[in-house]
C-alpha cells in the first residue's frame, strides 16, 4: 500500500511541477514578479466527504488558508472538492514547486489528489 501511495505522489508531483514550469512565465507575462504578493487558490479532488473534511481540517490546523468543501453531481455520483486560498504571499519558481510538493503530499495524507491552483493577476 505504502508504494502505491509513493508512485501516486511522484507521479502528482511531477504532473504539477511540470504545469509550474508552464505557468511560471504566464505569470511574469502579466507582471508578477518574486516581489509580487498573490493569493493562491487551489482545489482538490476528494474520494467522499470524510477525506474532504479530513483534509480541510488538516489544512486549517496547518495553514492559515480559507478552505471550504463542496459537493456536487448526482447522489450516486457525488464528487467532492476542497477548495480554497491563501493568504497574499510571494512567490518564485522554487516557492511554488515547494508548496506544490507539500500540497500534493498533505492531500494524499487524506486520500485527497491535489488538482491544481491558480491566481489572479
């Protein structure tokens, strides 16, 4: 189970990592510079609503991020995300790859797959 969860995370990691390589320079396209402060929202896929809430719970007592759940789909179909921001922080490359990292590994903490984020520029 413990290497399941390994090539789960290397492989997350490395699908978001290269997306940073990509985004990156979009961002300085629109000015953002390591000065700069943003605001990151992300979200998450979770698998039900216990991992979305165990998961906003890990990330309120960690963080000092705003995270809501929220369901949607049908209810033999329903799927779970956990959303949120955080607070105005720089950023750089190496940041972003660092919080990316820490995000993917806190999501599968509580069987969540981090799915991305994004900023307003």
């Amino acid at each position: 189970m413990e290497d399941s969860r390994n090539e789960r995370y290397r492989k997350l990691v490395a699908k978001q990592l290269a997306m940073n390589e990509q985004t990156w320079p979009a961002l300085q396209g629109h000015g953002i510079t390591p000065d700069s402060e943003v605001r990151l929202d992300f979200a998450f896929r979770a698998p039900n609503e216990t991992a979305a809430q165990g998961l906003k719970e890990l990330l309120q007592d960690q963080t000092d991020y705003s995270v809501t759940v929220q369901s949607g789909g049908s209810p033999s179909s329903r799927e779970w995300t956990v959303a949120g921001s955080t607070q105005l922080t720089k950023v750089s490359p190496e940041i972003l790859d660092q919080w990316v990292d820490w995000m993917v590994a806190a999501g599968l903490e509580r069987d969540c797959e981090f799915d991305g984020w994004g900023t307003q520029v």
